[in-house]
C-alpha cells in the first residue's frame, strides 16, 4: 500500500495564510504551483479569517461570537460564527474550482491546517472572559469538539477533490500553555502552566481520532518548541522553522527527524529583504542543522521545504514559493554529493 505522504517528502509547500483577499486567485496560484497544494487562509479579510477564528469555526456544539477582547465561546452563535463558515465556505469553494480547472480532480494529496487545542484553548475566551487555558474542563471540551470539526472539515474535502488530505495542526502557542505565558485577564490572577504530560495528551487526542479517521497528522511549530510535548505525541512529522532553531532544538530535532515521515523546514523568507538572497544563502541554515545535529546530508532529500511561517503580510505568494522551489533544488544538489 503506498504511503500518503510520499508526494510531501522531499517537496515543497506552503504554510496556510497566504496576502491578499481573493480566495479564487489564491486556490488557482497553489493549485498551480504545487504538487501538494494547501487550503489558503486570507487573514487580511479581518475578524473571522484569522488562524483563531477559523479554527473556533470548527467548533462542534460549542457557541462562538466576539467580544471587545477577541473570540469567545460557550455563548450563543453571534454574526462572527456566521462569518467563520462563509469565510471557510467561499475557501472551499474556490479550492474545489481550482482543483477542478487544473484537471486534479480524484488524485493527489492536499493540506489543510487549522490551530491546535492549546493554541485555541490560548486565544479564545470562555463567557467569563478568561481564557479557555485557564480552564482544564473547557480545554478537554475544546479538544474533543475540535476532533468532530476536524474530522467534518476533512471528510468535506475528501468528497470535494477525491485526494488524499493532510491535516496540519498550528500550535504557536504550545510553549506559552506549557510553560504558564498565555494572557490572563488580570495580573492577581495568571493562567497555570499545563505540565508537558497533560498538554501532550490534550494535543494526542486530536490526533488520535484524526488518524482514526484514516488522516495524517502534522505539527507545525514557528515558535519555541517544548520537545517534551512534541516527542509525546503521535504525528506523522512536523514543520519548524529551521533558521530558528538553535542548540538546544537539536537533540529534539534529530528524534523527530530519525522517527517520523514528514520533516519540514522553513527557510523560504516571507519579508521583502533589502537585497535577493540566493538559493544556496536561503538553504545553509538548513546544511548548517544537518550537520550540527549528527544526521548526513543525504537526509536532505527527504525534507519538506516551507516559507518560514505564513505570509499575509508578504507582497504575494507566488514568489515565496518559488524560492522554496529554488531552495529544494538545492537541497536536492547537497543531499546526493
């Protein structure tokens, strides 16, 4: 039986939000661009298209509106939830479109992401007004509703494309829950940190009942990464900004790299810079890894090459890929000296 997750080995593609307001531009420009085409995420749209809102959208049973802090759940659904799911709708539409003009249709492997339980449980709000993350129950209640959405959200795009789907959970804010800096709504009363154990089992649930849905799993980390949480928990590889990643990154990195399928490596800038830096400048943090770490060169060819986060700010999507393109030649070139 194949694997899935062949077409990502060794292949390029994008993180989630991308600039710009056009869904149909966006679709038609990954879906023409790569081989493993991702959903687009367009923040720029505002309040609902943002990484919490639409991963809140998800939400099963669980109510979702606005207050003058950002999104809070457990109240009644509110013009927001309606925003969300249009939002997420006109996404899929367009995507299918795309999928459909480039003659895709019943093949292939897509991505999708969505943020994970401990960055929900970080930036949404319960009725009280604190966040989820001070709440134990509420952060099983998100994980659990979560799970149901995620595995609608995918059976959704199965039926639409007929592909094989990925789904990317986003967890920028693994570090804060588990090392106690999430927000809290007043300074006499701070948000506990959740032990790696618990934290890992709350992401392992979701995880779980994906892949009992028969869907892949990957991590994406673009922030500090607590290598006790990741190493817990299930997924089938991860996505990491590789020119952030520094000593103590590495005894972690090398497990994930030696156990898991999928390992992803941010190096694509997503900023304009003053001057074009060349592919071979773009990859050496990533050579530089390898060999500080212990693992031959040769693995390189089975690295996923990424942008180093998501790119709504950037001029346009287009040329980011592009340099991951570049970057992977390279890589290619490296892994086979």
């Amino acid at each position: 039986m194949s694997d899935p997750l062949a077409p990502l080995v060794g292949g390029v593609t994008g993180i989630g939000s991308v600039p710009g307001t056009d869904p149909r531009e966006a679709a038609a420009t990954v879906v023409g661009e790569l081989e493993v085409p991702f959903l687009p995420e367009l923040p720029s749209r505002g309040v609902g298209a943002d990484m919490i809102g639409r991963g809140a959208g998800l939400l099963v049973d669980i109510g979702l509106d606005v207050s003058t802090t950002g999104y809070r759940i457990g109240v009644p659904d509110g013009r927001v939830a309606r925003l969300t799911a249009d939002y997420l709708e006109r996404d899929l539409d367009a995507f299918e479109e795309a999928y459909e003009v480039a003659r895709r249709r019943g093949a292939g492997l897509v991505k999708t992401q969505v943020a994970g339980p401990l960055t929900l449980a970080a930036g949404l709000e319960l009725p009280t007004g604190h966040r989820v993350a001070r709440d134990r129950g509420a952060m099983r209640d998100v994980a659990a509703s979560l799970a149901e959405g995620l595995r609608r959200h995918v059976a959704d795009l199965r039926r639409r494309l007929g592909a094989d789907v990925v789904l990317q959970l986003d967890e920028p804010s693994l570090w804060s829950v588990v090392h106690g800096t999430v927000p809290a709504l007043t300074k006499l009363d701070p948000i506990r940190a959740v032990p790696a154990p618990e934290a890992a089992e709350l992401l392992a649930s979701v995880v779980e009942a994906l892949h009992d849905a028969g869907v892949p799993v990957l991590l994406h980390l673009c922030g500090p990464v607590d290598w006790d949480v990741v190493r817990r928990v299930p997924v089938d590889g991860a996505l990491l900004d590789a020119t952030r990643l520094t000593a103590a990154d590495y005894e972690g990195f090398g497990e994930l790299a030696e156990s898991r399928t999928v390992v992803g490596l941010g190096l694509a800038p997503v900023a304009p810079a003053p001057r074009r830096r060349s592919a071979g400048d773009l990859a050496a943090p990533a050579l530089r890894l390898y060999d500080e770490v212990g693992l031959p060169r040769r693995s390189l060819a089975r690295a996923t090459v990424t942008p180093v986060c998501g790119s709504p700010g950037s001029p346009g999507i287009r040329p980011i890929l592009d340099a991951c393109k570049e970057i992977r030649a390279v890589l290619t070139e490296v892994s086979a000296v």
